[in-house]
C-alpha cells in the first residue's frame, strides 16, 4: 500500500504554519511536504517533526516572491546566481530535517526570453543542482504543471520532464508526476506512470476537476493507487489537494482505501 504524505500548504491552510505539523500527526499521517520551510527556523521545524513522529518528505527549492506570482526561477537567466545559491540554502534545510527529496520548480517563462533559452538554462542549473544535492543523498525532482493552472510555465507534460532531465544529464534528477496535473494536460495515468516508474521520484494526488480528495472527480483513485502497488512503486504519494468539505471530514476516501 503507498505512503501518503499530507501537503501541509494545501490540506491546512488554517493553520500558522508550525500547527500545521501537529494538525497532520492528528489527521493520521505519518509524513509531510509544503512549498517550502525557509519561513521558520530549521529547529524548529525539527521539533514539530520530532514531537509528532512524522517524516519530512518533500519540499521545494527556493522559487522566487511566490506571493508575487513567482513559481520558480529554474528557467530565468537573470537569476542564476540566485537559483545557485538557493541550493545551499536548500541543502541546510534538507539536512537539519532529514529530508531526502527536493523539488525544482521550473518557473513560468519570461516573455522577453526565448523558450531555448529558457529551457537551456534551466538544464544548465539541473546540472549545478544535481551533483551538488547528491553528494548529500539528497534526491532532485522536477515537475511538469498543467498550462492551465500556471499558464507560460515551462514544464508541462511528462514528455517535457523526461526531455529536460535527459538534457541535464544527470542520474540524480527523477520526475515529480502529479496525476492531477499530467491528467489536465495528457491522461493515460496508468500506462504513463508504469511506463515512466524508473524515472519517478515522487507522486502527487489531487482529482480532476476541481483539485480537490480523490473521490470528488473523474479520476479512478480506487484503481491508480492499487496499481501504483502492482507496478511496484516505494516511494510516497503526496496529498496536494484543496479539501471540498474540511480537510479531515474530507479523508474518508483515505480511510476506505485503508480499509
């Protein structure tokens, strides 16, 4: 049966983001992953962690004024030295929290730059990441967003993530497959994810339409979690979704799974 993680932006966003560690424990989950941690002290974070026995996941590079619109700066070649020193940043953090998976948001093309261009940079800051991340055992992620919901961003289909993974040129880069997201942009979740299972890194759930549990769209959650066991999947699967009706009154579809 997967590991599900609780994306504590998304699942509580009533609470300050300390609380959020210890709503999650309540909730039944046994890992975490958000946006980022860099708005708290790491020992802090770590004491939630530790209090409440939960494992940090995942959390993203630093990816610009994300109160601006921001959505990552991968891809803008005014701001490599910036994406550079991110790593560091990310690194400290990872480390003070056990945390073993990072994600690399591409960031929304500049209209002023050229796709190649931004694609090539891009590429290029995978490949200062890459290394730099693994000689920490910290594994990198990239993931693909549906045009939809970030319109101008770089990264949209599966194709697209194989394609600037394979142009870094790097073993410690895999792809963050979101079946909401890839769902908007391609479907064929199944084929595609069992297809793909060598170059995943990380799954995220939402349905369709809507973002919300799984149960409350069109997606088969029944059937693509049970396959994520047949095709041999070990890894976590983030819960990024916007609850319909109250975070916890919204996990019956968990439960029943479980069951």
């Amino acid at each position: 049966m997967p590991k599900f993680s609780a994306n504590l932006t998304m699942l509580f966003p009533e609470h300050a983001f300390l609380d959020r560690f210890a709503a999650a424990a309540k909730a039944g989950f046994k890992g975490v992953e958000y946006i980022a941690p860099y708005i708290a002290p790491k020992a802090e974070i770590a004491a939630r962690l530790a209090d409440n026995r939960l494992e940090q996941v995942l959390f993203n590079l630093p990816a610009g004024n994300w109160d601006k619109g921001e959505r990552g700066i991968a891809c803008h070649p005014d701001r490599i030295n910036e994406f550079k020193d991110g790593i560091g940043t990310a690194i400290d953090y990872a480390k003070a929290l056990g945390c073993r998976t990072v994600n690399c948001l591409g960031g929304i093309k500049p209209e002023a730059v050229a796709r190649e261009k931004a694609w090539e940079t891009m590429a290029a800051n995978l490949a200062f990441a890459a290394p730099a991340l693994a000689k920490e055992s910290i594994l990198l992620v990239i993931e693909p967003i549906n045009r939809y919901d970030i319109p101008g961003f770089l990264l949209n289909t599966s194709a697209d993530g194989i394609a600037m993974m394979d142009a870094a040129k790097h073993d410690n880069i895999k792809l963050q497959y979101d079946f909401y997201h890839m769902q908007r942009m391609e479907g064929e979740l199944a084929a595609t994810s069992e297809r793909l299972l060598p170059r995943i890194g990380h799954i995220q759930i939402a349905d369709n339409p809507g973002r919300n549990e799984p149960g409350t769209g069109e997606i088969n959650y029944s059937f693509l979690l049970k396959h994520l066991d047949r095709i041999g999947y070990q890894g976590w699967v983030g819960c990024e979704y916007k609850p319909k009706a109250g975070t916890v009154e919204g996990l019956g579809w968990l439960a029943a799974f479980r069951a």
